[in-house]
C-alpha cells in the first residue's frame, strides 16, 4: 500500500541559500551644504585682514615726533621715551604722560597727541620758578602753584635772581610737596618787586617760622621787616614808608607791621 497516495516519487528541490539572498539595501550618500561656511569665511576674513594691517603693518609704525612749547628742556630729552616704529594704536598715551612728567622735572604739564597714520604731537608746559625755598641747608624750586619740583644746584646762575625764603623749621621737603599756598607767593612777588621802590629797602631774604603767615624779610641794610602774608602788602609798605621817614633814627633791629594800625620797632 502506497502512503503517499499517487504512486509517483515527490520531488525535492533544494535552494541554495547563496543563490537566494534578501534584498541588496542601497546607501544614499551624503550631501554637505559648505554656504554657511563660505558666508562665515566672507565675514571673517576681511576683519582678519583689516586686523594685521592695523596693528602689525608698517604704514601705522611711529615715523614722526614733534614736540613744541618747550624752552628749557631738550627735545631728545622727551622723545626718548617713545621708540619709532611701534604701532600708533597700540602706544598707550595715558603710560607716557606720567613718565615724562616723573622724570623730567622742569615739565609742569603734558599732553600726546596721535596723528593717524604714524606721527605724535607732545605739547610741553613748564615749571616756572617762582622762589627758592631753602631748608636743611637744600634749596628747592617752588613752580607757580607752589609745589617743589627739582632741587635747585647752587651753580645755577638762571636762578640766581628769584627770591629765597628760608625755613627756620628745616622741615622736610618732598619733590611734589605742595611747600605754600599761592596767596604766599604772590605775596612775596609783589613785597619783592615793589619793596625797594617805596621804601628805598632792598630785600635779601625771606625766612618763616610756625607758620607761612607771618614772614621776615631781611634787608641789605641789615634790618629785619616782620610781614603778615594775609594782609595788604601794599598798605604795609605805606606803613613802613611812614615809619622810615619818621623814625629812621630810632630804628636797629627789625619793624614790625603784622599788627593793623600799629607798628612796633626796636
């Protein structure tokens, strides 16, 4: 009896797992937008350009240095402290100006200026003198506000004319110590420049004590004139004028004109 039912062999087909594989998956390739990378690059590189001329190219390297209002003081003397060639942007105005002013003494002031491409314009202003105040032995220039700003030499001839007030305190002196208040000064000037033509007394010098008020000014005559520097000068030299004419005989030591409406003399 035949179980597979028709008598005829069955045929078996076998399939070759090479020859029958699943579907090929086919890789798309990838596309890469470089346009914002070409706009980055059209931004940048202009200002990468612009930035190396600026500050390294020589067209903005330091060729010209002028310096004016300076009389006494050389010109070499300043612009040594800036060096041709370095960039004019990155030269820092604000570092120079106080060096300069530290280390020259007779420069009251000043100021730098930059000239784009390459050029620095120094405006100079200069101490005055306006006396020498002498203390310890050490005599020191005071400028129109009253600040010492160099030690005067002896040998100095150019300075030979100013007046000299003396402190009898010796207290110490500082270059850049405000010595006296500007009332003071001119106070001096105008007993200095006025004294010899109303009196007919030169003065020699001037010391202080305890205080800038009250000043003594020792005439060549050899007496001692005794000044309130907070009041007229010009009324106590009328005072002193009346004070020779009538008792030039009486006088020996010094006269005293601080006190207003009275005169003391010895």
């Amino acid at each position: 009896m035949n179980i597979l039912g028709s008598g005829k062999k069955r045929r078996i087909v076998r399939r070759n797992p090479a020859l029958y594989s699943s579907p090929r998956i086919t890789q798309k390739r990838r596309e890469y937008n470089f346009k914002p990378i070409f706009s980055l690059l059209k931004i940048i590189l202009p200002i990468l350009i612009l930035i190396y001329f600026t500050f390294y190219s020589k067209y903005f390297s330091l060729k010209s240095i002028e310096v004016s209002g300076n009389k006494k003081v050389k010109t070499e003397d300043i612009v040594k402290y800036l060096k041709l060639g370095e960039n004019i942007f990155l030269l820092k105005t604000e570092e120079i100006e106080p060096v300069i002013l530290k280390n020259i003494p007779e420069v009251s002031q000043i100021k730098v200026y930059k000239g784009i491409p390459n050029a620095i314009k120094i405006v100079v202003t200069e101490n005055e003198p306006q006396l020498l105040w002498s203390s310890s032995g050490t005599n020191y220039l005071l400028n129109s506000n009253g600040i010492a700003y160099k030690q005067a030499i002896s040998s100095e001839v150019e300075y030979a004319n100013l007046p000299v007030v003396i402190d009898e305190k010796n207290m110490p002196v500082l270059i850049g110590d405000k010595i006296v208040s500007n009332n003071f000064l001119l106070f001096i000037k105008n007993i200095d420049e006025n004294m010899y033509t109303k009196t007919n007394l030169e003065p020699e010098t001037y010391s202080v004590n305890e205080t800038t008020i009250d000043i003594n000014v020792k005439t060549k005559e050899n007496l001692i004139i005794k000044f309130d520097s907070l009041r007229s000068y010009d009324q106590q030299l009328d005072n002193l004028k009346i004070v020779l004419m009538e008792k030039r005989s009486e006088l020996h030591e010094y006269i005293d004109l601080r006190i207003n409406g009275w005169v003391y003399i010895k």
